[in-house]
C-alpha cells in the first residue's frame, strides 16, 4: 500500500530517525540563499567599514580643533599668570599651573589616539561617576554661556519710517503711507 503523501506526489525526506520532516528545499535555492547571505554580509561589513573610517576621520579632525583650542587656551592663561606676576598678585602662579596643565592636557590629546582617550575617559567616568557628571554639567553651562556671549545681536532695534527725529524703536508699529499724508 503507498503512502497518502507519495500519492500526491510530494516528497519527504527522512530525519534519519525513522521520522519523516518537511520537504527539502533543492540545491538550487539553498545555493541562492547561501550567496544571497554571502552578499548581504559582505555589503554590511563594507557599509561597517566606510561608516567607522568616516567616524575615525571626523574624529581625528575634531581632534586636531580641540588640540589647538587648548593650547591656544593654555598659551593665553600663561600670558596672563606672566602679567599677574608682573604685578605681583597672588593668583599669578595659580593662572601658571592652570596653563601648564592644559598644555600637558594638548600634547597629551595630540600623541595619544581618540579611542584610548575615550577608553580612559569611559573608564574614569565610571570611577567617579559624580565628578563626571558634575564636570559634564559645568561644561555644559559654560558652552552655552559662550556660545550665548558670541551670537550677534539680532534683535537690534531698527529706524521706523522717515520720521524726522531718527528714533528707534523695537516697540513701535511703523505707520502706514495713508496717516502719514494726514
């Protein structure tokens, strides 16, 4: 007697334990599978590849920026602990440190590469959290204050009309043509 499924015509395929699975795909379409996974993998790690190589480069320019901002910093702060010094203030060898340290933090950003700078910071941070976020908020609030202090002014006031006096005014509404013929 045969089998309702080898009546139908559809082939199963033993488990090798006497059981009988789902149909074999044929070789064909597991091939096309297995390059089709094969390409998509590839294209991924390119895509991996271009996108870190594109975030090494922005880094390392970034890097760079942020190298001669601090030694610009550290260049202006010597300059004025050596005028503090000059009269003889107090504050004059604490503006000094500063500036040494900031050097030593520029040529420390500028042989050492991002990702061991990130490490260490991720590592730091982790050590003392509350520093951390203490320092991250004081830089926040500077920045902005910075960024606030070098915006120009766009709301300066502007004249009305052709009046006579030349007054300014950011409160007044200019007049029309026709009350002015008035």
């Amino acid at each position: 007697m045969r089998n309702s499924m080898e009546s139908t015509g559809e082939r199963s395929q033993s488990m090798g334990d006497g059981s009988i699975g789902a149909p074999r795909p044929n070789d064909r379409q597991s091939g096309m599978n297995d390059t089709a996974t094969t390409q998509s993998e590839s294209l991924i790690d390119k895509a991996r590849s271009t996108a870190q190589e594109r975030v090494r480069s922005a880094v390392g320019g970034r890097k760079n920026q942020a190298v001669e901002t601090v030694s610009g910093l550290a260049q202006s702060l010597l300059l004025a602990g050596q005028n503090l010094q000059d009269q003889q203030s107090p504050a004059a060898r604490l503006v000094e440190q500063a500036a040494e340290r900031l050097d030593r933090f520029a040529n420390y950003l500028e042989t050492t590469e991002p990702d061991t700078v990130i490490r260490r910071t991720e590592s730091w941070a982790r050590q003392n959290p509350a520093l951390f976020i203490g320092g991250a908020f004081v830089v926040g609030i500077l920045g902005a204050r910075f960024l606030k202090s070098s915006r120009p002014e766009n709301n300066l006031p502007v004249p009305i009309g052709d009046s006579p006096s030349g007054s300014f005014s950011d409160r007044e509404v200019p007049r029309s043509p026709a009350v002015e013929s008035v």
